[in-house]
C-alpha cells in the first residue's frame, strides 16, 4: 500500500505533497501515536481499503516521530493549515490535544479519535478497538491462565497519559478478584520505545525474581518484554502476555516466551476509523448518544452517552493459530 507519511518538521511537511488534492478529493488525516510502528502501519493499511471502497477520499498517513502530545500537537497544527477535511487520531495524552482540536472542528474539520481516545471536547466521536471492559478482563486472564495456582505478574505499559492502555489497566484492576492468588507487583512505562521498553522488562525480572509473567498492552512493549525474557534465559519462568501483532510476536509463540496473546485486527480499526471519519464529514452521519453509523464490511456502531463506540472483541493468538496470521498482520 501507498499513502502519505507526513514529518512534524513544517519544511519537510510542506514538500511532501507531490501536486494539489483533485478538487471533488476528500482528504483523511490519520494521525498515530509515532511513525515506525507496525501496529500502525497496518492501520494505514485499512484506511486505504476503506478510501479505495470509497473512492474520491486521499489519505494522509501521519505522526511525530516519538510519543508525545507536543509532536501530535505539531502535527495537527499543519494539518489545520493544509485545510484537510478530517482528522483522526490515535491520541498521545488524553487532554493535551484538545485545544488544537477544537481549532480544528472550529474550521470546519472533523475530529474523530481511534485506538487511544482525546477528552469528549476534543473530537466529536471515538472509536475503542473493542470494549474496555474486554480487553482489561482479557489481558489479566491471558496471564492467569497459565498459572492456576497464582503467581506475580507485572505490567509493561505505553506512557504514563496513554488514555487507552491506562483505561484497559483500570478495567483489568476491577477484575483481578476474579483471579485468585495473581498479584500485580508492579506497574512500569516503556514509552512506546523498544529500548526503554527492554530495559523497563529486564528490570522487573531483577526486581522480582518470582515473577511470572509480564503483560504488556501495547504492541511495542510486548515484543521488547519477550526478547529481554529470552535473553534472561527465562523461556519457561517469564511469560510475556498482552496485546500484540503476530507477525511480530510469532518468533516469541514460536520459542516459549509467550504462550498467547491478543489483539484486534489493526488493519480493521484503520478501516472502521476511515469510514466513520467520512461519515461524519460527509454529514451521511451525525454523531450523538445513540447514533447508528455505517462502518462499512465491519458494520455498525452505535455511539454510547460519551460519543464513543467499540469495534470488536480482541482475538487470542497462540500456538495453533499464529501460522494461519503471521503474514498477514
């Protein structure tokens, strides 16, 4: 697939265009948390499917180059000046971007986050990739199924403001009553960067020589956890657990690192964002509480009080199934 990777660098910005948007052409911003990221990638993917299924639609694949608000926020600021139709983005910090957004709708763009949500005022709906509830219950019970007798897990999270990954840990707190004699010792940050995210990972293991299993919800955090058990030489003791892409986590099933995983096909959510991004700024659609808006092959959402819709249940890959997606995601 083809699509516009945009830089935070205003000079480098304003030259990537190779010629002007066709005057009937809608342009899509899809903005991530950093470019270089697999998960993300794939997104963009399935945003070109549903422009293509469209048609009449460019999409412009963009991000910082590290996770922050302040890149987002630099990012969305050249958006605004390049009049794009709508935005939307896989937010950094929960409320940091929200003034920027709300320049933004005030010129007439539409705002709609995806993934990783902004404050209700900063976009007119968000889409999760599933329910909360799920994936918190999931993440927990992937590490609790391997060990029926209890045990120490720890938790190996994005940045401290990622609204998804802080609400998905919320949702797996509620739940650990259900799991007797599992204990979360600890809770670190990798920042979506895989030497952090290493390092964090073979600290816990130094810090709690007991652990047994690491879960990290964030596709990033996952793969470094898994290496840094591998090289530990703690295939076996450790299991890294949480959401992940099988072409990145395959080589982790394959040696014993992790037993499963799980995740949502981000090829899908890229595509569900897309149309309901068109949706809305085409006026096919009008977000509010209780609203039914066509996602396209994936269905129907329908909004709940805050704006905001699930896509799917999260999918558990392991060892009998890993082959059947390792090419595809």
């Amino acid at each position: 697939m083809k699509f516009t990777k945009l830089m935070t660098s205003v000079a480098v910005a304003a030259g990537l265009f190779a010629g002007p948007a066709a005057a009937d052409d809608m342009r899509i911003a899809l903005v991530v948390k950093a470019l270089g990221i697999g998960f993300f990638e794939a997104a963009a993917e399935g945003a070109e499917e549903a422009a293509k299924e469209i048609g009449g639609v460019e999409i412009i694949y963009t991000g910082p180059t590290d996770t922050t608000a302040e890149g987002q926020i630099e990012v969305i600021n050249s958006l605004i000046a390049q009049k794009v139709d709508a935005i939307a983005v896989s937010a950094n910090d929960t409320d940091a971007l929200v003034p920027t957004l709300k320049k933004a709708m005030q010129r007439g763009i539409t705002v709609v986050s995806w993934d990783s949500g902004v404050a209700e005022d900063g976009r007119q709906a968000h889409l999760n990739p599933s329910s909360n509830a799920l994936i918190g219950n999931m993440i927990i019970k992937l590490a609790a199924d391997h060990l029926p007798d209890g045990g120490e897990v720890a938790v190996l999270s994005a940045t401290t403001t990622s609204t998804n990954q802080n609400i998905w840990i919320e949702e797996m707190n509620k739940v650990m009553g259900n799991y007797a004699g599992i204990e979360v010792v600890s809770t670190v940050y990798g920042d979506d960067l895989a030497d952090k995210s290493y390092r964090e990972a073979t600290g816990l293991m130094q810090s709690h020589p007991e652990l047994d299993a690491i879960i990290a919800p964030t596709s990033v955090g996952i793969v470094a956890a898994a290496q840094a058990v591998a090289d530990a030489g703690k295939i076996g003791q450790v299991n890294v657990t949480g959401l992940g892409l099988p072409s990145e986590m395959a080589g982790a099933i394959e040696s014993g690192a992790s037993k499963s995983f799980a995740i949502w096909n981000p090829i899908d959510l890229g595509y569900s964002a897309t149309m309901l991004a068109h949706q809305l700024a085409t006026e096919a659609a009008t977000a509010g509480p209780g609203a039914e808006i066509s996602i396209g092959r994936m269905g129907t959402i329908t909004l709940d009080d805050t704006n905001a819709a699930a896509m799917a249940d999260p999918f558990v890959y392991d060892s009998s199934n890993i082959d059947d997606f390792k090419e595809i995601f």
